[in-house]
C-alpha cells in the first residue's frame, strides 16, 4: 500500500488492489506515517479469547473418550427415527 501511494494512487484505488477497506489503506498510511516502518509489522489483529478456553484440554478429553456422534440415544439416527 505505501509503495501504491508513493507511486500517487488515490486510497480508493489502492484499496482495489490490496483487496482492503479505503479505511484500512488510511488507517496503515496513517500509522507509517505516525510511527514507521517498524510499527506497520507489529501483529495489533484483535484475537478474542473464548469463555470455553479454560476448559479446552477437558473437553478434549471428553470428546476422546465419548464423542458426540457415538453417545447414544441423542444420535442423528435416533432423532431422525423419532421424528
């Protein structure tokens, strides 16, 4: 995107080609601008973090030991049966 706008295409344009929002190209722009180069490489992507994390390697387990699929009566064949 730098190299686009430094070549004098409008944000809108190079939003096309990046495949980004026009707010994004302004926002990156602005950032280099703000800060150089440095910060544009830095991982600032929100990752949220599920309530279930906590219990992930229990409910592995479980799923190992008894998966869904497999537990009757509460299978597809049983619902489909009883419909």
């Amino acid at each position: 995107m730098l190299y686009l706008k430094g070549l004098g295409l409008e944000h809108k344009e190079i939003a096309r080609i990046a495949r980004v929002d026009q707010d994004t190209v302004t926002n990156y722009i602005k950032k280099y601008v703000q800060s150089g180069f440095d910060e544009l490489l830095e991982d600032t992507y929100y990752k949220p973090v599920s309530q279930l994390e906590p219990y992930t390697q229990k409910l592995k387990k479980r799923f190992e030991e008894q998966p869904p699929h497999t537990q009757p009566p509460h299978t597809v064949n049983h619902a489909i049966a009883n419909d």
